[in-house]
C-alpha cells in the first residue's frame, strides 16, 4: 500500500466548499507519507508552521485531481482539515453600553488602594 501512495498518492483538503485532493511532487508525497504515519486526519492547526505553509503552497498552485479521472482510486496520504478557527469566524465582541465608566471607578480605586 505505502508504494502505491509513493506513485499515485493524492492529499484531500478539506474545504468549507467540499473536499479539494491535490496530486503533490513525489518528494512532497514522501513528506505527506511521514506527516500522515500515525494519523488519516489532522487539523491544519497542529501541523507546523512550516507544513502549514507547504499545504498552503500546495492548494495556491492549483494542482487539484478531478474527480471523474479514477480519482476514488487513488490512494490517499492524508487529509488535512482546513477548518477555519471559531474564533475568526465569530463577530468582534463590543463592550456592553450600560458598563460605563463611572460604574467602573469604584472598582478602581479599590484595586488602586489595594496596591
């Protein structure tokens, strides 16, 4: 199996649109093969700066495999969750309008008093 995924193999990206699969260089598909040794699955975030970089270079060169090519043949190395965080998709949060700053300056001066 590891010969077929060093010849053919293809990594799966997922995507908030649908799973993407890019056909890297074999010296990428070695390195895919090494990320990929213990997982099928990792989120793009606990992957290294340097991997998250090399998946992100991957997906910019447009190297994606079509699916109507045998594609559900092909072996896969690995898929990376490409997840954006909860974080950055929620709203920025405002300071609530009724805590102004004359309710907060008792509190204050009690901290201010207490140093």
């Amino acid at each position: 199996m590891w010969m077929e995924k060093l010849c053919d193999g293809v990594l799966r990206v997922m995507t908030p649109i649908g799973p993407r699969y890019i056909q890297p260089s074999l010296g990428k598909r070695i390195y895919l093969m090494w990320i990929f040794r213990h997982f099928h699955s990792l989120p793009h975030q606990v992957l290294s700066s340097w991997q998250q970089e090399m998946i992100d270079r991957l997906c910019v060169e447009h190297r994606f495999v079509s699916l109507p090519l045998g594609l559900e043949d092909a072996p896969i190395l690995g898929t990376v969750e490409n997840r954006l965080p909860v974080a950055d998709t929620l709203p920025p949060r405002r300071p609530s309008a009724s805590v102004g700053e004359a309710a907060l300056a008792p509190l204050v001066a009690d901290v201010q008093q207490r140093s």
